[in-house]
C-alpha cells in the first residue's frame, strides 16, 4: 500500500499555514478577536447607521421587502435598556 500523500490547497500554502499552525482553537479565536473593534452607538447618527446596514443585509438575504426608509428597525431596539453595538474588522 502507497503512502498517503498530501495535496495542495487550492488557495495555497499561506492559507494551508494558517491552520496548519499548532494555535489551540482558543488561541485562533483570540487573536481573531484582537481584529475586530466593538463600539456602542451612542448617537442617533450611529444608531441610523446600524438600521441600515441591518436592512441591506435582510433585503439581500430575502427576509424583508424594500422599502423607501432603507433602514430596518424594531421594537426591540426602543426600550432604555436596549444597548446597539456595531463590530469594525482591522
């Protein structure tokens, strides 16, 4: 019986190193995290963004209609104690 070899990746070695790494699961995730900035939207401003970008990507995935406002919101996001963040990857 032949020994079983290897086969290339199809997006290359770089990418096959990435998780070829002896990184623990836990350690992939971390430093995946060290990537990505969480901010509360504290203005209305920041707020509107967030309800449109929510609406581009219902309206794309199919989950709403179009409507003239191109912004989703609901009545979840109204109560005081209703806090909206948004994610920025570095």
């Amino acid at each position: 019986m032949s020994p079983v070899r290897a086969l290339p990746h199809p997006l290359g070695r770089a990418f096959q190193d990435q998780w070829d790494s002896e990184k623990s699961l836990a350690d992939r995730v971390a430093q995946l995290l060290d990537r990505i900035d969480y901010r509360q939207a504290e203005t209305d401003e920041q707020r509107e963004q967030i309800f449109r970008l929510r609406y581009h990507a219902y309206l794309r995935d199919g989950g709403i209609s179009p409507h003239p406002s191109r912004a989703f919101s609901d009545p979840y996001d109204q109560p005081g104690n209703v806090y909206l963040y948004g994610t920025i990857h570095r």
